[in-house]
C-alpha cells in the first residue's frame, strides 16, 4: 500500500553509464569511527479511517523515535563494522474501540499497548564493492521491502550481499528468517521461515535500466519481477518515462488454503484454496511527462491468474513495486485498473519544499466470486520540508484516500471509507 517512488527509478537509471569498473569502496574507507553516523529520527503519526458504514472506525496517533547506528569499515582489504536501530513509539491517542492495528499491537486483554520497542544490529564486511551484512536490517527490493508507512519501519533478520563491482550494475542475494512488523515489539510475529532473494539492477546507460529479481518464500510463493524503465528527454526541463512492472507468483497449496478457507453457518471447513495451481501475473504500464514543475501521469495494470496479488506474507509490506498503488493496490483476482494523476513541484513558482500529487484510479473485473467487483480511490497529498533555519529538513506530509466500491467489492476487500494520514518528520544529525 505504498505510493510508487519515481524517485527510485531515477535513482536506478542514474545509478551509472558505462560498464568500466568502479573505483574500490574499500580502499577510500577512512575508518571505523571516522566513517559513522548517527541520526535520529523523530516521527509524529496520525491515522483516522473513517468507514461509510459506520462501522469499526479507527484512530490512532504516536510519537516515534527512530535511532540508526552506522558505522565506518575499518581499513585494509576487508572491512567491517556495524549498524545498529533503536526504535521506540509511544501511544498518544487510540484507545481500545478506536486503535488503529497496524500502528500498535494489543494486550491479551485487547487493549492498545501504551507503547513499543526494539532494537537490532547487523554486522558487515566490505571487500572492495561488495558488501555482505548479517543481523537485522531493512531491505528494499521488489521481492522484499521493509514497510516504512506508518509510524516505526518493519525490520528483517537475515543476510543479505549487495555488490556494485561493476558501473551501473547492483547485484543483491540473501537470505532472511525473520520479519517484525511495523506494529510490534517481538522479532518474528509475521512466522516466516525463510525467504531466498536473488537479483539486481542495471542501467544501460543514464535513460535506460533493467531490473530482474526473484524469491523463494518457503511454504508460501516463488516470485519473480521484472522491471524496465526508459527516459526520453526532450529539453532540460522535459521528458517522457515508461515504467513496466510485473510479478509472477507461484503461491503454495498449503499456504492458499489457509489463507482462503472461511467456515459454513454451521461451522465446517469451506476450503477455497483446495484448486491445483495458485498462480498469479500482476502488470503495470506507467507513463510520466514531466515538464517544468508539471507532471501528468497515465498508467494500466491488470492482474491474472488463479488468485489475486499476496503481499506482506513475509515478504514485507512495501513488496508491491507497480504503479497503482495507494490506499488500495488494486490487485485483486483480474482486476483491471486505470490511473490519472498529476504532480505539482512548487519550486518553479518560489516554494521550494512544496509537493502536491493528486491521483484517481479506477478498477474493475474483480472476480469476487459472487460477481464482479469494482472500486475507485480519489487520493492527495501534499507535503512540504522546511529549505533552511532552525527547522531545516522539518518535513510535514499530509495525504487523503477517498475509497469507494460496489455492493461485490465491499464484501470481498473493503467497505468504503475516508482515509487521512498525517506525518511529522524531524531529523537529526547527533554524529
């Protein structure tokens, strides 16, 4: 349920041009302390879903504390070092009735903890480009991504390799067997076994880049996801990009019959997910022509297969990379769906700082099961970071769904609802 960062893609097409080999990390390591970093992150969350039935309304609003360690790697031909996290989120509001789950966990009694913590490190080595990390980290690939969108990130446990040997190319491998949510205090409360990753990225030069990953997720799906993204510039201040996204998911027997077995009136098993295959395709196609501080977006995704798109299932919550992607997903069982949407960069008319996008998006086809199933999403956000002064970097963000679908839809994903979300975003620089 994340945005799509068109940042990223910028960042992975510009990551190189040629195919020379890069000058070594490790050789221009200044050392252990010399190297580290320490920042603190002060988050301020709040959540409201107000649903148009009247029914489970939730709120929920907390403090954050976001610490990260990183240190420096320590000189010679291999080096190491460590980062560490602590994080720390404190309940303002949301009591029990109104708490929001995905922000704070409950009690055995069922009451909204009052707050939650943790804290991991990792451990790291560098050899000249390479660098191989094991503890608990946040990792961000198509196949498995941390969720960072409510109030504390989600963190894996694991190993994970991220080479940049060669210009332009990353390459990633690891392996993880624990997943801590965003809402919870324990190390593993997703009961993930493990999860093989194995992929990268490359840029043919700085308008072109390919990425290509795939992961294993035992007793639960193999994925693959595939990504090209082209810019055509046509002047300094204007181009056209093509984004193309698609996932394809083998899901395990066992595992989609726990996830869709529901029980008769008279309590006995209806197992749904007792089918032969448990495949499926997600696909999307964006288009962005940006010119001076405008950009307008178009972009289709279409979902098949014997299912829909499973996310979140030990792969974490921003596992999602296509171009719809909001309040709702729009992934559900061929579901076909539209988007138009528009970005406003403020800084061309003398507000550096302000950003404003504004999206709808249509879907429908959704096979539910009982029908066909349709929903909309109306969203903005805007969001502001303060250029310079005491509150430098200060970041407020505010963001709206307005989430509508038929009478087959409701039943099947979600009653209709008005969402708001505000965040309140300060850094700090401490080391």
């Amino acid at each position: 349920m994340k945005v799509m960062k068109w940042s990223v893609i910028a960042l992975a097409v510009s990551a190189g041009t040629s195919q020379m080999a890069l000058a070594s990390q490790q050789s221009e390591s200044k050392g252990f302390v010399e190297d580290a970093s320490l920042d603190l992150l002060l988050r301020n969350t709040y959540f409201n879903r107000d649903y148009k039935d009247g029914a489970g309304d939730v709120r929920s609003w907390g403090q954050g504390f976001i610490t990260t360690f990183e240190s420096g790697f320590t000189q010679g031909t291999i080096g190491v070092g460590v980062d560490a996290y602590g994080l720390l989120g404190v309940r303002l509001d949301g009591g029990r009735g109104y708490n929001y789950g995905a922000m704070f966990e409950r009690d055995s009694n069922g009451d909204p903890e009052r707050d939650l913590s943790q804290a991991g490190a990792a451990i790291k080595a560098q050899f000249s480009n390479t660098v191989i990390k094991y503890g608990n980290q946040f990792p961000s690939m198509p196949v498995l991504a941390y969720d960072d969108s409510r109030l504390l990130p989600e963190s894996f446990t694991g190993t994970l390799v991220t080479s940049n040997e060669i210009e332009g190319l990353e390459l990633n491998a690891g392996r993880f067997t624990a997943d801590s949510t965003m809402q919870s205090s324990s190390r593993d409360d997703v009961g993930l076994k493990s999860i093989n990753v194995v992929g990268g990225t490359y840029a043919f030069n700085e308008n072109l880049s390919t990425s290509l990953y795939f992961a294993d997720n035992e007793d639960v799906a193999k994925k693959k996801y595939a990504n090209v993204n082209y810019v055509m510039p046509f002047s300094s201040d204007q181009s056209l990009s093509f984004d193309f996204n698609i996932y394809r998911s083998d899901y395990d027997k066992d595992y989609v019959q726990a996830a869709d077995t529901t029980f008769n009136d008279d309590g006995s098993v209806d197992e749904l997910g007792a089918r032969e295959s448990h495949d499926n395709t997600i696909w999307s196609l964006a288009a962005k022509y940006s010119v001076g501080a405008h950009a307008f977006i178009l972009a289709h995704q279409r979902v098949s297969g014997d299912r829909g798109y499973d996310y979140d299932i030990g792969d974490g919550g921003g596992s999602i990379w296509v171009a719809n992607s909001y309040y709702s997903d729009f992934n559900s069982k061929d579901e076909r769906s539209w988007q138009a949407s528009y970005e406003l960069d403020f800084s061309g008319y003398g507000v550096p700082g302000l950003f404003w996008k504004t999206a709808y998006v249509y879907g429908d086809n959704v096979d539910t099961g009982t029908g066909e199933g349709k929903e909309r999403e109306f969203f903005n956000q805007v969001q502001y970071v303060v250029q310079s002064g005491p509150a430098k970097d200060l970041s407020l963000k505010l963001r709206n769904s307005i989430y509508r679908s038929n009478s087959d839809m409701r039943e099947y994903y979600s009653p209709d609802l008005n969402e708001i979300r505000a965040f309140v975003e300060y850094p700090l620089s401490i080391l």
